[in-house]
C-alpha cells in the first residue's frame, strides 16, 4: 500500500478507526508476503490487499469480529493446495495475519502514529517493533516501539536491547521491504523510506517513467539540461525537476545513496556515457542505461579505456528494461519498472 501512510493520517485526522491487517509469516505461494497490508474501515471496505479473491474475504469477515470486540488477534489462514483447491483457488500457501484495531481514542495509538508519520515526513529510515507472542492468539495489550539508527521510541524492555543492537549493525543491509517475526515474538517491519529514482533524461520515455515509478512508491527526481523537457508543467507528480547546464558534477545536484535507483535516457551516447561514469562512483542499489548493445558495448569500452573495471560495468542493467519486445516508450517504461521491480524484491 504506497499511500498507507496518507491514509492513516487521513484516518486520523478525521477519527476514523479501523482494523489494520499485517501479513506475519507466508509459507508457500501465498500470493503476497510477510508486511503486506490492508485496511478494513468500520463499513468493511478496505484499501490495500493481502491477497485478494477469498482469502481476503475471509481476513474481512475477521476484521468484522475485532471491530466489534475492539481487540487484537492473530488469524491463520491455510491454503494448501488441497484446502485452496476446495475454496476454488489454485494459489495454495498459508498466511498468518495479524488484525490490529486502531482506536484514535486511543493516546497510545495516536502518540504511535505520530511518530511513524514524523519519520516519514522527514525522509527516515526506521524500524517498527511489536511485541506479538507466536503461541497467544488473543492479545490484550501491545508493545511497540520506533527505531532509528539515532532515535528510539517506546516503552523500555531489557528483552528487545539485544535486538535493537542487532538491527542497528544489520540496519544497511535491509532489503526493501524487510518483515519478519522472530523466535521471541518481536515482530520488526523495516521502512526503507529513502528509496528515490534519478531519471536522468526528460524525455518521452523519461516522461512515462516518472509516472509509473511514482505509482509504485519511489520518489521521483528528473534531470535534463533542457528546460523545454524538464519543467514542472511536463513533470507535475515528481518530487524534484532540475535543468543543469551540463551532466557534469552530477552528485553534488542530485541524492544518489544506497537506496537509490538510477535511470539513464538521455539524448545521446555521449551524455549517457558522462552520466554512467559518474554514476558507477556511487553506491546506487541499480543503474540502468537505455541503448542497444553495440550502443552499451561502445560505451563500456571507453569507460574501460578509462579506468573502470569489468566489475564495475557488471552493476549496469542494460540494454535496460526486462525483454519484452517493447518497442513504444509506455512500453519500454514498462519494462524498465518491472526490471526496478525485480531488483527491488531481490534477497
């Protein structure tokens, strides 16, 4: 759910509750995974999914019931082949979810989700903690707690310090998104919220990129030294639009972290071989250069020439995109997205 969290403060400002649905654990095909979520408001309609078609029904029907008792509970659902087969599914899997009900009455909830919201807001990274035992299904009270790498927020526990210490040295090797309950029961959902695309060229393809990668959660930012492409009547969604005299000095206008996915379209060869040999400098999660693969093999031999390594082309998607025979630039932006998409859920 991209927008969850402008839902909730939604939610919140206008005191509507509802019941919050995690995935905790998925055991074979079960069509999303552990952190995936939904909300079920007091009328039953929902935003977001864990998984659609009956056993979504099924997380409704017990999202009515912790309505109702204004508790919390964890719900397993299990959908082996041969249970999925008679329900007239074919996915399988099993899933245990966990149904949260959210009460703005609540002084604990709200002071939660303000926290998560100020996080957000500023652009940092953190991690949720819940005390969820794996054996209770019926719990009565929750412990939670928000951390950063400088920050910690929630009631003191001597239990989760051994923990915390380990997230913090493991912090920069989360992937996106990164859920998982562990043997003590402490539920921890990473928010890797930093996660920005660079597309370097506003062009047509650039154009419906920034569109689709909006669409599934990136912040967008478009560079081009041409302010009849970049300028924010043509990019109306992006976070960020920047006309640069040149593709020189890149970093010192642009954010490229670890977190970071970099497309690379602009008008011509030269341009894209200015920007990837800048770009190789970083510590980006995924660089992508558009071209054939003369155009890719011409390019990778001057940047050989000057003193980048085979190891450091081996980063570079490209041709970009996954192999699809698209041809049309809403096609080509597909297949760069899922190909982002594919890096972005890799282990």
């Amino acid at each position: 759910m991209n927008n969850f969290f402008k839902i909730v403060k939604n939610a919140q400002q206008q005191n509507q509750n509802f019941v919050l649905a995690t995935i905790l654990e998925k055991y074979g095909s079960a069509p999303r995974g552990e952190g995936a979520k939904m909300i079920v408001w007091e009328d039953l309609s929902i935003d977001g999914t864990v998984g659609g078609g009956l056993v979504e029904a099924m997380v409704i029907k017990a999202a009515a019931r912790v309505q109702r008792e204004k508790q919390f509970c964890i719900e397993e659902f299990c959908l082996s082949n041969k249970a999925a087969a008679s329900l007239g599914m074919v996915c399988g899997g099993d899933v245990k979810i966990f149904l949260e009900y959210i009460d703005w009455e609540d002084v604990k909830a709200c002071s939660f989700f303000e926290v998560l919201h100020r996080h957000h807001e500023n652009n940092t990274d953190f991690v949720v903690v819940i005390k969820i035992s794996p054996t209770d299904h019926q719990i009565s009270q929750l412990e939670k707690w928000v951390c950063t790498e400088t920050s910690f927020y929630g009631p003191a526990c001597p239990e989760l310090s051994g923990l915390i210490e380990e997230m913090y040295d493991e912090f920069r090797h989360f992937k996106y998104p990164s859920a998982f309950l562990n043997e003590g029961g402490f539920y921890v959902e990473t928010y890797l919220i930093n996660e920005n695309v660079c597309i370097f060229g506003g062009g047509h393809i650039g154009k419906v990129l920034a569109e689709l990668c909006k669409k599934i959660g990136f912040d967008v930012t478009i560079v081009d030294d041409r302010e009849e492409f970049a300028n924010l009547d043509r990019f109306n969604n992006v976070n960020d639009v920047k006309v640069l005299p040149g593709f020189e000095r890149l970093t010192e206008n642009v954010r490229i972290n670890r977190h970071s996915y970099v497309i690379i379209v602009t008008r011509g060869h030269s341009y894209d071989k200015e920007v990837l040999a800048q770009m190789l400098q970083t510590d980006a999660k995924y660089i992508g250069m558009i071209g054939s693969r003369t155009k890719r093999e011409h390019v990778y031999e001057c940047l050989l020439e000057e003193g980048f390594t085979p190891g450091d082309l081996e980063r570079v998607y490209s041709p970009i995109g996954l192999p699809i025979h698209a041809e049309m630039p809403e096609e080509i932006a597909v297949s760069i997205v899922a190909e982002m998409i594919q890096n972005r859920h890799r282990p």
